[in-house]
C-alpha cells in the first residue's frame, strides 16, 4: 500500500480564487476555481465560499484525508484577524473533508513566494489595478509601503495610470492638442468636448477608470511622447514605493497584472533598481509550496510497495 501525502496552495484574489493540489514535490495533480476570494471586497462567508468551491473541484477524483498542508494566500487578508473573518473561514474549511488545519496567509506573501522560490526573507513590489511594496520576513508580511487605495494612494497602479491618461485627455481637449493617447482615452469614456469628456469620466465607474490603463501602453507603442511621460512617471512612483522598504540583500520580485503584463513598465522599473529583480509565477502553486515547506517530514509515514 503507498500513503499519498499532498498539499493544497491557493490565490485568493479580488476577480477570482484558484487552487491547486500539488504532491509534496510541486507534481500538479489538480486545479480548481471559484468566484471572488477577497473578504475585505465581499463578505467574509462568501470568499469563504469561493475558496472552498474551488478546494473541492481540485480534489476531485482524490481523497482529502491525504492532504498534509494547505496554504492559500488572501487578498483582503486584515479581514480574516477579526472574529467574523476567521470564523466563517473556519466553519467553510471544516465541510472539505481536509483533516489539516487552512493557513492563511497575506496575498503578498504567495507573489513573492512565486518568485523567490524557498528564500523566506525579501521584498515584493505588486502593480496591478493597486501597487504596493511589502517586506517578506520568514514568510510574513513586514513593513508595507502605500498599498492604501485609489483616493490616497497605489502610485504607478492601474488606477494611477488610467486617472492619469484621463487627465492628460481632459488637459489637451481644453487646449485643443491631440495624440495617440489622446484619441484612444477620448473614444473610451465618450463626451462630446472637454466638459463632456469631463462629466463622461467622472460617471465611469472606478474599474472602468482603471480599465483605461492599456491605452497609455498602446500609445507608448505608437510613440506618443505624453504617454511615455506618463509610463516613466508611474515607473519612478513605483521604483520609489519598492525603495522606501528597509534595504536587504533578499529577493526582489515584481509580481501584478502590471508588471507580469507590460514588458515596457517593467524594464522602466528595473531600469531604477540597484539589482536584478525576478519575476512572479504562479501565485497558487507557490502557496503549495509553502504548505510543503511546512510539512515536518519526521511525522509523516510514506510506505512504499504493497
């Protein structure tokens, strides 16, 4: 008889919730999803929900008494310190059939896990529709830096770059300039000259503002000088986050749909670091790695053969 021993890694995130089932190696050998995971954006009991419709679909066809660790990484993850958070994550994990308890760690945590591998201690810097800089020590979130929201903060994040197109827009309408970007920003919140404009943008919804970030990189590929402006602005406020950490000799790993995405605001980045950064993979595959790291290999039993 052979014991199978695996473990459980996920990425909770704002859009969606991914999980996999790995072997105490990294083997795949199954993969689920589900809605939203970011307690902060929903309910609690409901990103609860997703997490664990997605635990099942990928130990389908697998028994989850051999499950040894599980480790998921949570956008929204303060939520889950209040009483209401851990209960409803408690009272979710307990319908899986996992004997082990669920760790749940900041969302950070798995991005940068995802690129440095085994390294326990370093930095991440995450662009994505938000930005934030986090110091990982031992595999905890330390010091972060912005990360405070779209009114306040996330300099160089999907919002900044679509509110900073828009205003360029509203600017050159009133001066009666155009461009690439100009034209592209104008044809996507619509309005009929610059108050139109105007009132068309500040009726969008904040993810529509941020869905107008592409367009500053599509300008940037035709050549437009204002929307290289604006790339090597967001660039500096985002090298700027990353470098207000405490410095250290760890891993530098730049994760986000931002900086995974467009080749261009990456190269800017690293163009103002003082070393090489690496580059985030699989967030959920990352955080099986983790409850792998965690499994005390003196308590477990493997017996080969029959």
């Amino acid at each position: 008889m052979c014991l199978v021993t695996l473990v459980i890694g996920g990425d909770c995130g704002g859009t969606s919730t991914r999980v996999v089932v790995t072997t105490l190696d990294g083997a795949v050998v199954g993969r689920g999803r589900g809605g939203p995971g970011n307690p902060v954006a929903r309910p609690p009991a409901e990103a609860a929900a997703a997490l664990v419709g997605a635990v099942r679909d990928a130990l389908a066809g697998l028994d989850p008494t051999d499950v040894v660790g599980a480790v998921v990484g949570v956008a929204g993850y303060s939520r889950l310190t209040t009483a209401e958070g851990a209960a409803a994550y408690a009272s979710a994990w307990s319908s899986t059939g996992v004997p082990v308890p669920l760790r749940t760690v900041g969302d950070a945590v798995v991005a940068y896990a995802s690129g440095a591998g085994d390294v326990p201690t370093g930095s991440v810097l995450i662009a994505g529709t938000g930005a934030i800089a986090c110091e990982i020590v031992d595999w905890t979130v330390g010091r972060r830096v912005d990360g405070i929201g779209w009114l306040l903060g996330d300099e160089g994040s999907g919002f900044w770059f679509g509110v900073a197109a828009a205003r360029h827009t509203a600017h050159a309408l009133h001066a009666g300039t155009g461009g690439a970007l100009v034209s592209s920003v104008h044809a996507a919140v619509g309005g009929t000259g610059p108050e139109g404009f105007v009132s068309a943008f500040y009726a969008l919804a904040r993810d529509k503002m941020a869905a107008l970030a592409p367009l500053v990189f599509e300008a940037v590929r035709l050549g437009d000088p204002a929307a290289a402006t604006i790339l090597e602005d967001g660039a500096d406020r985002l090298a700027a986050t990353l470098l207000a950490l405490p410095p250290g000799d760890g891993p530098i790993v730049l994760a986000g749909g931002l900086l995974i995405a467009v080749p261009e605001l990456r190269s800017a980045v690293e163009a103002r670091l003082d070393r090489t950064a690496l580059l985030a993979g699989d967030a959920a595959e990352a955080a099986a790695r983790l409850a792998a790291l965690q499994v005390d290999a003196g308590v477990l039993r493997v017996v080969e053969g029959a």
